[in-house]
C-alpha cells in the first residue's frame, strides 16, 4: 500500500502534482477541497455548511472533515493506496489519520511537503482565481488562507518529522521538474 500525503501552503500546487502521482502510481486520490466544492454545487446541507468556512478562509472543524474522510476512504475498494490531498491540515486531523490507517492496518508511507516560497504563492492563486472563478482565490481570502496555513497547518512538519515520514520537494520549478523529485522519493520509499 502506498499511502501519500501531499502538503503544502495553498497555491502549492498539490491538486497538480496528484494528478500526476495518480497516473504513474495508480492510487486512489482524496482532494478534501474537491470534496467540499463538489457538495457546495449540489446544494447540500454540507455544502452550505462548507461555504461558510471556505468564503472566510477558514477551515472546516475537525471532526466534520474527518468524517467525511473515513467515508471516502471506505468507498475505496481493492485500492493500491491513496493520495491525501489537502488532509491532514491540523495535528487533529493527522492523528485522525494515523487511526484510521492503523485500524485498517496501514501506515502513511511518505509525507511530500511541497515548498514554495509565499510571493510566488500570491501569485500563482490570484492567477488562479482569474481563470477558474474560484471564489476563495481572491487577495483577501487569500491573505486569510496563509494566515491559517501559517498557524493551523504548519506545524505538521514538524510532526511528520517527528514521525519519520517527512520528505521535502522543492515546488517551485517546472511542473515536470517538481513531479521528477517527487517520484524520485516515492521510489526510494
Ligand atoms: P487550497 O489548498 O488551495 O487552500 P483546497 O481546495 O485544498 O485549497 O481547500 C479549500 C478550502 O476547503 C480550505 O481553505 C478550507 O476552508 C477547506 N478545507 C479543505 N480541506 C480541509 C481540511 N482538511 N480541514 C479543514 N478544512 C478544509
């Protein structure tokens, strides 16, 4: 089983470098921020609760998004392993993590830390929010957005350093050249 998680600040480039995981290694992949989008569009009671957070910057509370990540999780079936893209992002949610893996006896294989500096974050996400109309990738829900990451998310290096599966990518570059030193570490795993 290889099991990913895929970190980074937002605008980090995550969603892309998945993708691309996705492809070569053919593991199932858990984007919480699709999950979330997905469930806004169809108007559900958790996409209304989900836009309320999202259009302030802010993050979900813990117990929400982990539930949410459990069902996910279980409606993978003869999986090879999964990326988790955008969980864990408090040390809750990696402790959520690590039980609910243990209880299906697996562990986090490698934690990629995507690493780019916060200019070329700005950047990148105002460039985003132009072309795709997503409503939180505007300059102050972005300024928000770091803020939380700064304070809230952060912190997991250090735990997933602690834990022995911290592995940092350089994430700024070509998209190739990033996804050449990603799969160099999954191969190495
Ligand atoms: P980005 O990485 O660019 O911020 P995402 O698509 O991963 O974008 O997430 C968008 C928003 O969805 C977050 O700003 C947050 O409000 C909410 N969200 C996504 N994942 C989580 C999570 N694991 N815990 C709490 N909130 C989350």
């Amino acid at each position: 089983m290889l099991n990913i998680v895929i970190f980074g600040a937002p605008g980090s480039g995550k969603g892309t470098q998945s993708e691309r995981i996705v492809a070569k290694y053919g593991i199932n992949h858990i984007s919480t921020g699709d999950v979330l989008r997905a469930e806004i569009k169809a108007g559900t009671e958790l996409g209304v609760t989900a836009k309320g957070y999202i259009d302030q910057g802010q993050l979900l509370p813990d117990e929400l998004i982990i539930d949410i990540l459990a069902n996910t999780l279980d409606s993978f079936k003869e999986s090879k392993g999964v990326i988790f893209d955008g969980f864990p992002r408090t040390i809750a949610q990696a402790e959520a993590l690590k039980k609910m893996l243990a209880e299906r006896g697996q562990e986090v294989s490698i934690m990629l830390d995507l690493d780019v500096p916060e200019d070329e974050l700005m950047t990148r996400l105002i460039k985003r929010g132009l072309e795709s109309g997503r409503a939180d990738d505007n300059e102050e829900t972005i300024k928000k957005r770091l803020v939380v990451y700064h304070s809230q998310t952060a912190p997991l290096i250090e735990w997933y350093k602690n834990d022995g599966k911290y592995q940092h990518i350089h994430g700024s570059g070509t998209m190739e050249g990033i996804f050449a030193e990603i799969a160099e570490a999954i191969d190495k795993i």
